[in-house]
C-alpha cells in the first residue's frame, strides 16, 4: 500500500508537493515513480494521453536523479520534442511506423533531467502539432477526462489529458496558436504559454525557426506556484536561440503571493474582428473573475488593444505555414532513410506540403513581415497605453465532441478546431506571455478557462494574479470522472 494512502487526494498534490515529501523521506523517488507507472497503467487505457511509456527508463532515472528541487518527480513529454533514445516522430504516421527514435535530448529535457525531474513518457498530440485537437490517426484519440465522449484540444492534447487526470502533476507543451491554454481550458488545468524566447527550444534548428517564433514551449501544471519553478527551471538563453526574454532579477517562485499592487487591467468577451461569436458561458466566466479582481483592489475596466479588430492572426501568413510543414515533412524523411509521401501523413498535412511548394521567397518574407507588424501593433496597448493584463475567455466556445474533426483529400482542412482560439492566437503573434487558469465551470459540469496576457517578458505579473485568483477562487479540488 502506497505511503500516500488517506492524503487528499493523493494523485493531485502537485510538483512542489511531491518534491517535499521526497526530501522529507516519506516517499523515495523510485516509489514515486511506481506509483506514477501503475496510475498510467491504470487509467490511460481510457484516455491514450501518454502514447510512450518510459517505465524502465523511468527508473533508472529515478534511482540516478540528481539533487535537483524536484529531484524524483515525473513528468511527460509532448511527443513533437526529442529525448534522445525515445521514439520520435511529431504523430506523423509513417514516422511512427518507421520506428524513429531521437539521438539527443532537447535543452528542455537537459534543463528538466537537472532539476531532478523524471521523465515517464511521452504524450499524445495531433500529426505535427498542427490542429486543435487530438484524434490522430499515428497515436489514435485522446480522451477527456471529464467527458470521455469529448475532445482534449490540441494539439497538447495528451499533456493536458494527463495532468488532469492525476496521472503526473506536470507536462511539457508546446504552442503555437494555443496548444498550451487550448487543452488546459478543456482539461481544467493551469497552461502556462510563455515569453517568446523564455524556454530554449533547442539545439535541433527545427520548424523554420519554430514557424517564425509562433510557437514556444510552455506546460499543464496543476498549480501556479509549479508554473513559476518550471520557468526557473527551463527559462534560459541557450546557444542558437533566435529569441530571447527579459527575465526579473529574482526567480519566479518568489512572485508567486507576491503584492502585484493595483494593475490595470483590460476585459475582453467578445471578438473584436466579429468572426466568431462567443459562447455566453465562456464570457461569463471571464466576467466573474473580472468582478473578483476588482473586488481584489485592481483597476478593471472594458479594454483591448485595437489591432485586435484586424483578427487574430495576418492571412498573409498563412501559406507560410506549408513551407515550414513541407520542411519538416523533408527533415523527418531524411531521419528515416526515404521520403515521406502522401501515404505516410493525415489529408490536411500532405494538403500543407502541397501549398508549401507553391509560396516564393517574397511572398514567406512578406508573411514573417505581416505577423511581425501584427505583433508590434498588439504590443503597443501594453507599451504605449500603460496597460498591464488582458484578461479574455481563454476560448469563444466550449469544450466539442470528438470526430468533428474529419479532413478529407477532397476536405483536407475541414474543421481543424482553430475556430475557438480567438483569443489565443494574438499572443503567438506577439510572443507575449498567457496563462488560462481553471476559473470557469459549465453548466454541464466541463471546465473553462480564463486567459491572462501580460506585456512581453513580464511572466512576474502574470503569476502574482494567477497566484492571488488561485487564493481567492481555489481550484484544487477540480476532479474528473476518470482520475486516478
């Protein structure tokens, strides 16, 4: 019988917590790490959040685990990052069947492994990360815990499947248009996307330059307070970054119940472009923590940055985004020995590559131009009008149905689950940091998130709030259905 039996409950104390107990001597990290193997073992067969096991890896790396502030704590890995020796295909199907495995470890893995961290897996995500949510057909569907029947989001589906359930108590996400917040919002957990250039996504040169800096490397955590060690931990400047981030001069754990003062903060519920209609839950959600944080003592009013009324994100880019598919269609070729062909990929990924052949260097120029203007313009609200947060729905609907998503040759980009990302989206362009926190509940049960952005390089604003919202509207008691 595990040491944890009669805590509360004991497969949802986070990352701090479990590194306590460690240090403490009331669990050794190989018990921990058994505990962690038979929680997958047990629940995953209903969700397939974690699509690689690493058990007996996991232990070795547990019994050799340096002492690191989280030395024995697992976690997962999406499966679009490497970890040298482990399967490595991006949810490409004909990766996949090749049996490709990495030979190096990214500088997140370094920086999580020297922190103590033990890597259990490896999690489910749609085919290069490319839709909203995670039904693929390499990896198969991800199920949500809260309602089996409906999907994670994407394409950090698996993470954010995984940490809700109780299954580990952090996991690596990445995101470029709300990969990150998308899944935590229907999941019910904390997803962290930060600063552009926080977190090194290194040393493999990879997605031209991570699709022109709109994806960054961010994580599901469980709690704020994990959020901040884990940028202590993975926020670093490593050789070959094309980005970087203004860092405060103390470490973010100690922002967490730090006094934020009175902030200005816009509220944003309604899509300035007009195309999408938010769903009245979500932006009621997003207007009970509006009032709590009034209530908190800070200024809280109607307002957004008006470049917001251009859309989300430039449609210049958007050819732009075959030419980084079509390269990394080629690099995973050359990794396994022939190329890939249409066979070997879902509809809208072979439908990518095709356009991605078909844009002039002019025209990808004029794209990375485009979302580069759109990110200065959405900046400005925060450098120019004094603003200091953005809070939104983190989506404009709700958690849907799986199978929705059903790309077609004829179809290939028939519902790819973006519809909902509004408010996510703008932050990508930007390379601003957001977090959405559990806030909101459905009226059918389903979680929902709300966001907050902050200005560039300021995560410290970011999770003094989280922190004082996560006081006064705990979430810790949040379980699925199916949990461990």
């Amino acid at each position: 019988m595990s040491r944890w039996e009669g805590m509360m409950p004991d497969a949802f104390i986070d990352a701090t917590a479990q590194a306590e107990l460690i240090r403490s001597g009331e669990i050794t990290p190989g018990e921990l790490i058994e505990e962690t193997v038979a929680r997958i073992e047990k629940i995953d067969p209903r969700l397939n959040s974690v699509v690689v096991t690493l058990a007996e890896k996991a232990r070795a790396e547990a019994a050799a685990a340096p002492d690191g502030p989280f030395r024995g704590v697992p976690y997962l890995l999406k499966e679009v990052m490497p970890s040298k020796g482990d399967v490595y295909a991006a949810g490409i199907k004909g990766v996949i069947a090749a049996g490709l495995r990495a030979d190096h470890d990214a500088y997140f893995v370094q920086s999580m492994r020297a922190a103590g961290f033990v890597l259990a897996g490896r999690s489910n995500t749609s085919e290069m990360a490319l839709v909203a949510t995670t039904e693929s057909e390499g990896w198969g569907t991800c199920r949500n815990p809260w309602d089996t029947s409906r999907s994670t989001g994407g394409s950090s589906g698996g993470a954010a499947a995984a940490v809700a359930a109780g299954l580990v108590p952090v996991a690596h996400g990445s995101d470029g248009g709300g990969s990150v917040r998308e899944p935590a919002a229907k999941c019910g957990v904390v997803g962290l996307k930060p600063t552009r250039g926080r977190v090194s996504q290194g040393p493999a040169v990879i997605d031209s330059d991570n699709v022109s800096g709109l994806a960054h490397e961010g994580w599901m955590t469980r709690s704020v307070r994990d959020c901040a060690a884990l940028l202590d931990v993975a926020g670093s400047h490593r050789p070959g970054d094309a980005y970087g981030a203004w860092t405060p001069p103390g470490p973010f754990t100690e922002e967490v119940g730090a006094d934020p003062g009175t902030l200005r903060i816009g509220v944003l519920t309604e899509d300035p472009a007009g195309g999408t209609t938010v769903d009245p839950q979500c932006a009621a959600a997003a207007r009970a923590v509006a009032d709590v944080l009034t209530g908190l003592g800070h200024d809280v009013r109607e307002g957004f940055p008006e470049a917001l009324r251009r859309g989300s994100w430039p449609m210049e880019f958007m050819p732009c985004i075959g030419v980084v598919v079509l390269r990394e269609i080629e690099r995973f070729g050359r990794l396994i020995g022939r190329p890939l062909t249409e066979a070997d990929m879902e509809p809208q990924t072979w439908a990518y590559t095709e356009i991605g052949r078909t844009v002039t260097g002019v025209q990808y120029a004029a794209g990375v131009d485009a979302v580069r203007e759109r990110g200065r313009d959405i900046e400005r609200w925060w450098e120019e009008e004094g603003w200091d947060l953005l809070l939104t729905p983190t989506l404009t609907g709700q958690t849907p149905p799986l199978g929705l998503f059903n790309p077609t040759s004829e179809d290939p980009f028939s519902s790819l689950g973006m519809e909902a990302s509004a408010f996510t989206v703008p932050f990508n362009v930007s390379g601003q940091p957001a977090i959405s926190l559990p806030l909101g509940r459905a009226a059918d049960g389903m979680p929902l998130g709300v966001q907050l952005a902050a200005a560039h390089g300021r995560e410290d604003v970011l999770l003094r709030v989280a922190a004082q919202l996560e006081t006064a509207m705990p979430w810790a008691g949040l379980v699925p259905p199916v949990h461990a």
